[in-house]
C-alpha cells in the first residue's frame, strides 16, 4: 500500500507541475496578454485557454496511465505541449479576433485543441 501511495503522489506531484508549465508556456505563446484578458472578463480568451489545457491534460492523463515510469510520462508531456503549440500556430489567424471576444472564433480554436488533445492521448496507447 505504501509503495502504490508512494507512486500516487510522485505521479500527482509531477503531472502538476508538467500542467503548471504548460499554462505557463502556452500564455507567453500566445499573441495578448492571456490572464490580464481573463481578469478582465475576455470570455474568448478563457475559452480558448480552457481548451489548450484540456487538450494537454488528456494526453498527461493518458500517459500516467500507458507508461511505465515518470520519465515516459515527462516525455510525452514535452511532446503533447509541442503538439498544442503547433495547434496555436496552425490556428493564429483566429488570434485577433480571440482577443477582440469573438467567442465563435473562441470556440472553434477552443474544440480543435481539445480535438487534436484528444487524438494525442488515443495515439499514446499505441
């Protein structure tokens, strides 16, 4: 018991920081000032950032599961917040319109990130 709490916390505690530093790699990527814009209200925005962080949780969750020891799952986190940076890149056109509040815009950046998250997270298993 004591080596599986062990294991639980070690996972916990390194899935949360991998996480940390993606929502803080993800907001300096970003064209605007992403939590200034949340402060103050900008709807898009929040949207758009709750989908980057689901798109790169749901592969974190899938390789806590699938590997074999933490330097596995921290591998896959590097390359699960290269892929949800490419999802930016790919997707910059939109940013303008994010920071302007457009919340369509907001929700089509939003779903393709989680999306590409999600086939992120299914690919892992193989």
């Amino acid at each position: 018991m004591l080596t599986a709490i062990t294991a639980f916390l070690a996972y916990l505690s390194v899935s949360a920081l991998l996480l940390t530093a993606f929502i803080f790699i993800y907001a300096r990527a970003t064209p605007y000032q992403e939590f200034k814009l949340i402060e103050h209200d900008n709807v898009a925005v929040a949207i758009t950032f709750a989908g980057a962080v689901l798109g790169f949780t749901a592969p974190l969750v899938a390789s806590i599961y699938y590997t074999a020891s933490l330097a596995e799952m921290c591998l896959w986190a590097a390359i699960t917040c290269l892929v949800q940076l490419l999802v930016l890149i790919a997707l910059r056109r939109q940013a303008r319109r994010v920071e302007e509040g457009h919340v369509a815009s907001a929700i089509v950046v939003a779903t393709i990130s989680f999306a590409v998250g999600l086939l992120n997270a299914a690919s892992i298993s193989h």
